[in-house]
C-alpha cells in the first residue's frame, strides 16, 4: 500500500498524527535487510557441528539397526538422567534465597535517561491498552522516551495508534521493510533512536509496575559497570483454565525460583522476552540483538556473559497475559525451543561454552530443557502404554525404579512450583502442581515443530495473537482476589 493510502485510511478513522510523534521509515522506501552478527543465529550450524551431528546420528542409525533394544535402552537412561538433573536442580534453586538487594531510591534530579522500545506487529486489538499500561510507568516524562516499533506494512496497527493521543515522549517509528522479519531487527531499529542510558524492551501485552523503571535505575547506580541486564519478574494473570493456569506456573518457576538462584550462583542465563532493562552501552557494545535468532533474549544474555557482563534480577515484575488454546500455545512454544536450538548452536561453538560458569548455565538452561521437551511425550507414551500392557499381561509392569524416578522429579518441582507460588504472591494451590505431569508431555509437539523449523524455516517467526484483558470476562473477578484492578 503506498503512502497516499494509507494516509487514507487514516483520514477514514480520524486519525491524525501529532507532529513529530511519528518518525522513521515509510512503507515506499527501498527494504533495509539486517545485519548479521559475525557468528550468529544466521549460520546455524558450523562445519565442526554439522560434521560431529553427522557421525552421532550415522552412529545411532546403525546401532539401532544392530542393537535395538541397546538403543531404547540408551534413550530411556538418557531421559532419566536429564529429567532428574533437571528436577534437581530446580530443588536446589527453590531452597536457594534471593539475592535482592535494597536500594534507596533516587531523587528524580538523579534519575538517568531511559528509553522504551516495544517492538509491536498486528497489535491493533491492545494498542490503547498497552499505551494506558506505560501511561503508569512512574518516571519523569522530560526523561523517558518511549519507542513503540511498528512494521511498514502493518497498517491495521499503524492506524490504530493513529487514532490515540500519545502522551509526551511517546514516539511510533516505522520500522523499513526487510528481512528477517522478526522482534530483534525491529528492536534494533529502536536502539538506533534510542536517546536513553538504560533501555528497557516490553511486549504488547505488558503492564509492568509502576515503579519498575526507578528500582532498575537505582539499582544501576548502585551497581557496578559489569551489571549489564537487569530481569523483571514475569507473572501471569489468574486464569483457572488448564493451559493458562499451567502456563502461569511455569513462569514463576522460572523468573521466581530459577532465574533469581542462577544470579545469586552467578550464573549467566536467558532472558525473558520482555522486561529486560539495559545499559545503553553495554547493549551497543555487543551489535544489539541477533536479528536472526527467533529467542534473542536467550541468546544476548549468554553474548553479555561472554564480554564478562553480569545480568541479575529484579523485585518489581510485569504482568502479562497466557495463551489460552494449544493453537495459540503450540507455536509460541515451538518457536521459544527453535530459538533454544539455536542460541545453543551459536554458544556451543562461542566463548560462552570455553568458560566454565558459561558451559554449565548453558547445560542447565538450554541443553536440559530442550532434550527434556522432546522426550518428555515418548517417555510419557512410553509408560503409559507399558501400564496399560501390564495390566493385560501383554508386557511387563513398568519397573519401580522408573516410578521412583518419576515421583522424585515431580516432587523437586513440585517443591518449586509451591515455592515460586508463594513468591509470586499467588493462592497455595495444589491442583496445578498436579497438572504438570499432563503439562509436561505437550512439549513434544511443539518441540517436533521447532526441530522441523530448524531445518526447513529457522528465521520463521510465529505470531502469537493477544487480545485485550478487558475481553477476558472471568479477569476482573480473578483480578479482584490479588487486590489489582484490570489495566
């Protein structure tokens, strides 16, 4: 669509931009094609790896073909022991305490520059939403600068924003046509503009604490120069539905427990997607994000650790909404685990993995959960079917050890999840606890779907669609019992 109609379009809604809040590209401008990093996502597997995965898998084609049952064998103690590894550690984070530190806040005279980019594609349905949610930031407006990214054929979004009064400091810029299309080049676009010491990204669904933006310059200025990242709590809005409930707690077992035991250890890890506040400079120095990596928050965390960065977390979180169907919930998983394969490929083959603390945070937080997510459903098939044959005398019974085994992981993150509960401020509820065992064998599709991504579309990067609270008639009341008010 050229300019005139979209110029057009918004007449037809009303909308006329203030002056000077839209800047940047237009959609009849020549593509602008992202940069690669010297080593990243784009490549994705080196000489040495695709080599070295050639003769693992010619090994294990062979052996399957000659030892059948050597290699089912294989397969099921390989499970066990990643399963277990990963339950453990998730015990061990849940009895670890929080490295918080108290900081006095700091006068709004000594308050640094901070910038704002929320990268957005076909999110006309929350615009108002999202613009309300930042409207809340408690921060001196004479120093926030808030970006929001929109791609150049994108009109849907563009009109809607269009039709908004913007308040002081808000920007939308036109991101160029080109390609990848993904979050990370439109955050990059951002970071060009970014006037701001410290750089925070959010997502069309956030609503962030108010005071979020001066613990994390507080704590900047606290801390020294090696701090460079900075993770805010990601919590999930109630919702009693199996996949939003489960979703909700997955992700205060990990920003709750795992995350905040990685930072005391002094562990690097993979950043959340969204609430990752920044300095400016720090980011800069690492080429930004990899506009090729479908999880760059994963990736950059691991790229900040490599140039000897810290990243820790934050006390004050940002709460966002849950997919709420396995359609919805399918592809952002799959996308999420085709990321972990490649931010694991790229680091694998980097600096990260030549450092000790480097290679075991990779084992912990990418390694073990991606083998995890593919055999957690076979493993599940697996014993459910052996059960069921037991019990028709068709096979034997599942050995006690494996029930053991599998009791023992379930009660680590059970343990976890009752602790990340608590932290997160949520009701102590043991039903979702119990869910998780059917959580867990969902992995595998979408980790079918990443490993398939990987090889046939690995920049592909899958929408997920948000829609606004208000649309959710069971939120107000959910809402009601945490003493928070709808956004």
């Amino acid at each position: 669509m050229a300019r005139e109609e979209r110029d057009q379009q918004w007449r037809a809604f009303g909308a006329r931009p203030t002056d000077g809040s839209w800047v940047g590209a237009t959609p009849d401008e020549p593509e602008w094609a992202a940069k690669p990093l010297r080593d990243g996502a784009h490549r994705r597997l080196s000489r040495a790896q695709i080599i070295g995965l050639s003769i693992l898998v010619l090994g294990l084609v062979l052996l399957a073909l000659l030892q059948p049952r050597l290699i089912l064998e294989g397969f099921h103690l390989l499970f066990f022991l990643g399963f277990m590894g990963h339950s453990a550690i998730k015990l061990v984070a849940a009895f670890t305490p929080r490295g918080l530190a108290v900081t006095a806040p700091l006068p709004d005279e000594a308050l640094p520059a901070y910038t704002i980019i929320v990268p957005l594609y076909r999110e006309a349905a929350v615009a108002a939403e999202l613009v309300a949610n930042l409207r809340r930031l408690n921060y001196p407006r004479d120093r926030l600068q808030v970006l929001i990214v929109l791609e150049a054929q994108d009109h849907e979004t563009q009109v809607a924003f269009a039709t908004l009064d913007l308040p002081a400091g808000f920007q939308v810029l036109i991101a160029p046509p080109g390609s990848p299309q993904t979050k990370p080049r439109a955050c990059n676009i951002g970071l060009e503009r970014a006037r701001g010491e410290l750089v925070v990204i959010y997502d069309a669904e956030d609503a962030p604490d108010p005071g979020q933006l001066r613990e994390a310059a507080a704590r900047f200025a606290q801390a020294d120069a090696d701090l460079a990242c900075l993770q805010a709590p990601l919590r999930i809005e109630p919702d009693p539905r199996f996949l939003p409930d489960q979703f909700a707690l997955e992700y205060a077992v990990l920003f709750e427990v795992f995350l905040p035991a990685l930072a005391r250890w002094g562990l690097p890890f993979p950043l959340g997607g969204t609430s990752n506040h920044f300095r400016a400079d720090a980011l800069r120095a690492v080429g930004g994000w990899d506009p090729y990596n479908v999880t760059e928050d994963a990736d950059i965390g691991f790229r900040l650790a490599a140039q000897g960065r810290r990243l820790d977390v934050l006390a004050r979180p940002t709460f966002e909404t849950s997919p709420t169907t396995l359609r919805i919930w399918t592809p952002q998983r799959a996308r999420w685990i085709k990321g972990h394969l490649q931010t694991l490929a790229v680091h694998a083959r980097g600096p990260a993995v030549r450092n000790p603390r480097g290679a075991v945070a990779l084992i912990l937080t990418l390694a073990l959960p991606v083998m995890s997510s593919h055999l957690h459903g076979p493993l599940f098939a697996w014993l459910l079917l052996q059960a069921v044959g037991a019990m028709l005398d068709l096979c034997p019974a599942v050995p006690t050890p494996d029930w053991m085994l599998m009791f023992f992981g379930w009660t680590c993150v059970a343990i976890a999840g009752a602790q990340a509960q608590r932290r997160a401020g949520h009701r102590q509820r043991p039903l979702p606890l119990l869910g998780a065992i059917f959580y867990w064998p969902l992995q595998s599709l979408a980790a079918a779907q990443a490993l398939r991504q990987f090889v046939v579309a690995p920049f592909h990067w899958d929408k997920t669609p948000h829609t606004p609270r208000a649309a959710n008639p069971l939120l107000p009341r959910l809402l009601a019992r945490t003493g928070r008010a709808l956004p």
